[in-house]
C-alpha cells in the first residue's frame, strides 16, 4: 500500500510510467535522504533556540487542528518565493543562506519534500518534523486551537421566512 496522506490506490490497471519518471514515494524517499529530520521533542529545542519553525499547512488544516505557538505560517504554494535570499517576496528573517528552517506539515510527508526544496534554493540547515504537526501535539508540546472558522455569511442574522400560503 502507498504511504502518505490519504493514499490511494488508482481503480483500474496501472498505466505504464513515462521513462525516466519517478513515483512520489521515491521522490519522498530521496528527498528524505538530505534531511536530518527531527522527531517533535528535537524540533521544539531548536525551535526554542532560534530555529524557524515554519508551519505550511493550510489556513484551514490549522483551524481545525491547531497551531504551534511562535510558528510561522507560510503556506506551500509560496515557501521558495518566502525563503529564497534572492527573492524580492522574500521574508525579513530571511537573510543568508545558513537559515535554520524547521518545517511542519499535518503528517510529515509535505514537508519533507518542502524542506528538500528550500535545501535545493541553498538553505543547507533546512529539515522537517518527523509526523508533522500530528505528532507534535500528541507529544504533548505547545499547541493553540482548533479554532472556529467562520463564514462572512455567519456573522450576518438570519432572515426571517414567512411561510408560504396554502
């Protein structure tokens, strides 16, 4: 079975893989093969000793789960722009390459490929937390929420429907 999030097993036969394709669980596994990923316990002393803690997931994953306190949220369709030292949309804290960037995901396996990435823009010290966000909470480190998300809708009153006449 595959791993990662949500896996799925296509119905149906397999198509052949274009040459020199490579699936996602070994591009997972060989960007994991940079990392010196750290387990919660280790990501919360580096977070506490200057490193980035660097949250990608989705407004609304972090809603409904939490938060780490002091986190960055940076979500993924934007870390390269965020964290690249040549990048004009880059972030203030973003000032050389030698950056220690700590990233965490729901599970641990977005991250891994996000942490490979800013490594491959030249951020050497950058890794993951070893089953994501998850993990960290059930460790028992510092968490915020879930919170609420609201619609614009729900903070409008309701409006009063008279029934219709027989």
């Amino acid at each position: 079975m595959p791993a990662g999030p949500a896996a799925i097993v296509p119905a149906g036969p397999s198509v052949p893989a274009p040459p020199g394709s490579r699936g996602i669980d070994q591009i997972l596994a060989d960007a994991r093969t940079r990392l010196h990923r750290l387990d919660p316990e280790r990501a919360h002393l580096a977070h506490r000793r200057g490193a980035l803690l660097v949250d990608i997931r989705p407004a609304a994953q972090r809603a409904a789960h939490g938060t780490v306190p002091g986190a960055l949220a940076v979500e993924r369709n934007v870390l390269e722009w965020r964290f690249d030292p040549r990048c004009a949309a880059r972030l203030p804290q973003v000032v050389d390459y030698d950056l220690r960037v700590v990233v965490l995901c729901q599970e641990g396996y977005t991250s891994s490929l996000a942490a490979a990435a800013l490594q491959e823009i030249g951020l050497h010290r950058a890794t993951d937390v070893v089953g994501g966000f998850a993990a960290w909470s059930i460790a028992g480190l510092p968490t915020l929420g879930p919170t609420v998300l609201r619609s614009p809708a729900s903070s409008v009153a309701p409006v009063a429907v008279r029934p219709t006449p027989s």
